[in-house]
C-alpha cells in the first residue's frame, strides 16, 4: 500500500508538471506569434488556470476512485479468508494435513510423513465430500482470477499454503484429483498457473517448517493422468507440456518425443531402457 501511494504522488507531481509545462510553451507561442494585449494575456492566464485545476481535480478523482476500488478488493479479501478460517470442515481438514507434514498423523509406525514417497493409501479420517467443499473453495478462487477479479499477487500470502498443501497431498490426490479429474478441472489450471507464478524468483518458495522440500512442488498434479488429459484439463499444448514438466520435474523431452498416452513417470523408466540420465519426480 505505501509503494502504491509513492507512485500515485509521483504521477500526480508528473501530471503537475506536464501541465505547467504545456501553459509556459503555450503562453510562449501566442506571445510571439500573435502579439497580444495584456488583456488578452490576463485571459490568457485565467483560462489555462482553470484548465490546470481541472486537470488536477480530474487526477484526484480518478486515484480517489482506485482507492476505493482497492479498498472494496481488500475487504473482499479479508471476508474470503473469513469464509475460510470460520469453516470448521477446511480447518480440520487444515490441521490433518498440517500433521502430515509434521509426520505426527500417528496413523502409520515409523518414519513417514507428507513427503515420504509411497503408494500407501493415506489413512486419515476425512469424507468425500469434505475434500470435494475445500476444492471447490479454490474453484471459485480460480473462476474470480480468471474474470479479472483478482491477482495471485493479492491472494498469495492468504492461500497459496493452503492450496498447494492440500492438492499436493496423497488424500487429495488419491481420493478425488486422480480418480476423478473431469470434474476439477479448474484445480488443474489454478495448479498450472499459479506454479508458474511461484518460479519467479521474486516470489517466494512454499516450505513447510523444518523441512528442506516445499508443498507446492512435492506431488505435482501433471503426475496423476496421461499427457493428453492433462493438455485437455489445463488447456495447453504439448509443447506448453513439455515445458512445464521440463521446468518443474526436470524432465527434458521434445514435442517429438511426446506420447499422449504417457505420464511423467514413464518418460523416467524410458530414459532409463535407453541409458540416458533419469531424472526423479
């Protein structure tokens, strides 16, 4: 907010000076075009007067308006992440996965926590419908971006743990983003979308406490279908494919080598078979 108001009164000194700036060259230009009386010039003055007040209060109108636009986003926000925390289903389902990540879920023996590799189903206590209320939550999230309504830059430090964390995670992912990814479409692209917006290196990595690895790149959801579900679901081409699991997985291969019946995993047993490097997801 106090970078937004340096800008604003840099514009509107800006603004000030282009005008002043105009009225000197266009009082010079009368002057020693058409020689006019000092009556004339008085006029002269009075009326680029008004004209630089207009101005003026046509700038403050207009970043008064941006102010309130800003104000309503922000209160929009604030009653969103309102919606969120006083839904008692997405904090415990918060917490669950909350444990996970800690490795204190106390589900299974041993060492074995969010990021252990396994095909284990998880064991945690959680309904269908539940799971499906929390992505559907996100749904709207994506909807509104999309309209134009709001900005991952605003809703990143609210929502982006919460999301990544949970579609990221083996229950999400084994009990409704897998078997069933027709019907969640939208995660898959909010998922596409905000990866990308997370890889730029000003923003900021997702990684849990007292962990080295971060839950937005931990389980990816381009993992869970074939190459030409995953184009289909997020709306991209295989060469957008082929770059996104290049950047996020490591994997290189070219649109040439691209098989829509193949997920990520079986590109790494087939560099495997031909003795190149393999590259783990």
């Amino acid at each position: 907010m106090v970078n937004n108001d340096k800008k604003r009164r840099l514009l509107l000194l800006l603004i000030t000076m282009i005008v002043i700036s105009l009225a000197v060259v266009v009082i010079r230009f009368i002057r020693n075009t058409f020689s006019p009386t000092d009556i004339d010039v008085i006029s002269l003055y009075i009326t680029l007067a008004e004209a630089f007040g207009l101005v003026i209060s046509l700038s403050v109108a207009i970043f008064q308006l941006i102010d309130s636009k800003e104000i309503s986003r922000a209160s929009f926000i604030t009653e969103l992440n309102k919606s969120y925390v006083e839904n008692e289903d997405f904090i415990g389902l918060y917490n669950k996965l909350q444990q996970c990540i800690d490795g204190d879920c106390g589900l299974r023996e041993g060492t074995y926590d969010y990021f252990t590799e396994s095909d284990h189903d998880c064991l945690a206590d959680v309904k269908k419908s539940e799971i499906s209320n929390y992505l559907t939550f996100f749904e709207t999230l994506y909807i509104l971006y999309c309209r134009g309504g709001i900005k991952f830059q605003i809703i990143d430090d609210l929502f982006a743990y919460r999301f990544f964390m949970a579609v990221h995670s083996r229950i999400f992912q084994q009990r409704k983003l897998k078997p069933q990814p027709e019907n969640f479409k939208n995660i898959y692209r909010l998922e596409y979308k905000w990866m990308y917006y997370h890889s730029k290196p000003k923003n900021k990595v997702l990684k849990a406490a007292g962990h080295t690895k971060d839950v937005y790149s931990a389980r990816l959801l381009i993992n869970l279908v074939e190459g030409d579900v995953y184009c289909r679901l997020v709306g991209i081409t295989r060469r957008a494919y082929c770059r996104f699991m290049k950047k996020f997985l490591g994997i290189n291969i070219s649109p040439k080598e691209y098989s829509g019946a193949k997920t990520p995993s079986d590109y790494i047993i087939f560099r495997r078979d031909t003795d190149e490097p393999a590259t783990s997801v």
